[in-house]
C-alpha cells in the first residue's frame, strides 16, 4: 500500500469518526442553581463598578447596587495573616498610596493606606479620602443579601479553603458563584467546596470553544454553571453566535466581559448573552430597566 492510499484511508478515517461524533446525542444538561435565580439579563459590577468607585471596595459595592447592579464581581487574594482581601492585582502599588505584595502584608498594613481610582485605567478620576482595602468578610456583613461573582486569583488551594469557610460560615452557599483563571485551583475547590457553585477555568474554556467551533459543542459536559468570556482574546474572535448557542445547549449562562462601551452593550443584549461585566453598572441598567 503506497503512502498516498494510507494518507487518503487516514482522512477518510477521520471523517467517518467526526460524522459519527455529530450524529451523538447531546451530553446532560447543566442543572440550574439557586444562583441564578431566573432567566434574566444580569448587571454584573466589575470590580463592584469601579468607574464609579475606586474597584474591589465596599463603598464601590454600595455604589453599585444602588444603581442597579444585580451582582457584584471581585477578586480576592490572602494576606500574610489570612485574610482574604478584595483586591484585583497581588500587589497594592497600583491603586493606593502604598507599596507591597499582599500575600507579604498583614491586613493591618494593607489597610493603613488609602485607595483611589486605579492609576492607569482611571487616571483623571479623584477618590474621596478614607476608602481602603477591604476583606470579603466585610462584604459579606455589609451587604448579605447580594450575589457575588468572586475570582481567585492565587494559584494556590489556601485562599480556596479560606473562601470556601467563609461562604458557609455566612450562608451564601446560593449567592456566591467562585471563578479563576486557573483551571486547577476550580478542580480543588470543587472537591472541597461541593455546594458553592463555579464557573469554568482557562482551560475548560478553551476546550468548549475548540468543541463549538468543530460543531461538536453538544458533547461538552461542563463542570461549571457558567463561562465568563471576552469579545476577543489576542485579536481572535472569542464570543460568537455558534458558541452562545452551544453553551445554551448546555445550560450554561454565558457573561461577558469587560464591556463600558454603550453600542457594544447593546449589540450584546440584543445578541442574548446573559449579563455583561462592566465598570458601568449605571448605564448598563439604563440599557435593562428592571
């Protein structure tokens, strides 16, 4: 057998199986979560809307509710003394008027300078004095009623642990929805934190894209409940209509990401996505009236 008929056996091969592979039955369901509570559009505050506010605070949180936000998204990291801290970057340099890695500080020290606007995405903006960095715990006792979108940003499992204690001990097992970038640390608390629900990791997004764009999203299980995504990701086409529907096929609610673009707000409502992430939960809820 020359090597041409086997090259033209192993194509064929191939597309017998990708025909069999599109003709199986969808896989299950994701089950719906309390965290979700209906089918309607959500007004996730990005960093508790940090246009409004200096980002990851608590009087940003505030803010953002009282303008309509439906949830609140924020980033946690753990201090030296085991703290979690709301606070996107690993360090305080780039939004307060002090210098350090967090997982180097106690929270006292972190909490003994101020917080403003970050310095790059928000140069012109002023903050009022005395709003520092707050821990989840005071969210938590601040505002308990609310959902939350918490990502964990370390690469380690002891701010997963500490998370997933607090969230029990304050009963928010429904509000909470956890996500990180790590695909690793979202498989370790999903076996030590069973009834907090999660989105999917990097890698977990990578594999439904590739599913959806071969056509073959309907046999994609997701551990999660939903997906945080982009518009874009280094100039390739992330969020598209194929994928949406995939994903709803799925059951799994689809959130995109970071959007303060009013033309693109709309385009994405109108497209069916099933909340947009912004700095500006004021006028994404002009675009929902509630």
């Amino acid at each position: 057998m020359t090597s041409l008929r086997i090259a033209v056996l192993g194509v064929f091969s191939l597309w017998l199986a990708y025909i069999y592979l599109l003709t199986l039955p969808a896989a299950e369901r994701q089950k719906s979560v309390p965290f979700y509570q209906s089918d309607s559009f959500n007004v996730i505050a990005h960093g508790n809307g940090r246009a409004l506010l200096p980002g990851n605070t608590l009087e940003a949180g505030v803010k953002a509710l009282s303008v309509g936000a439906d949830i609140l998204e924020m980033d946690i990291h753990l201090t030296a003394d085991n703290h979690l801290v709301v606070r996107h970057d690993d360090i305080i340099d780039t939004t307060t008027n002090g210098s350090g890695a967090i997982a180097e500080m106690t929270l006292a020290e972190i909490q003994q300078y101020d917080v403003g606007f970050h310095e790059i995405d928000y140069p012109a903006l002023v903050a009022p004095g005395g709003i520092m960095v707050p821990t989840l715990e005071a969210l938590f006792q601040k505002m308990p009623s609310t959902n939350y979108i918490i990502e964990l940003k370390p690469a380690g499992t002891e701010p997963a642990d500490q998370l997933c204690l607090l969230i029990k001990q304050y009963g928010l097992q429904d509000q909470v929805l956890v996500g990180s970038f790590h695909t690793s640390v979202l498989e370790y608390f999903r076996d030590t934190c069973h009834d907090v629900p999660t989105s999917l990791g990097q890698s977990e997004v990578i594999v439904m894209i590739a599913m959806s764009t071969l056509g073959l999203g309907h046999l994609y299980s997701p551990p999660g409940i939903s997906v945080q995504l982009p518009l874009s990701y280094f100039g390739i086409e992330v969020l598209t209509p194929a994928l949406l529907a995939a994903a709803h096929q799925m059951n799994l609610r689809v959130d995109v990401w970071t959007v303060n673009d009013e033309a693109v707000m709309r385009d994405l409502i109108d497209m069916g996505v099933d909340g947009v992430i912004t700095d500006r939960p004021d006028l994404l809820r002009r675009l929902v009236p509630l």
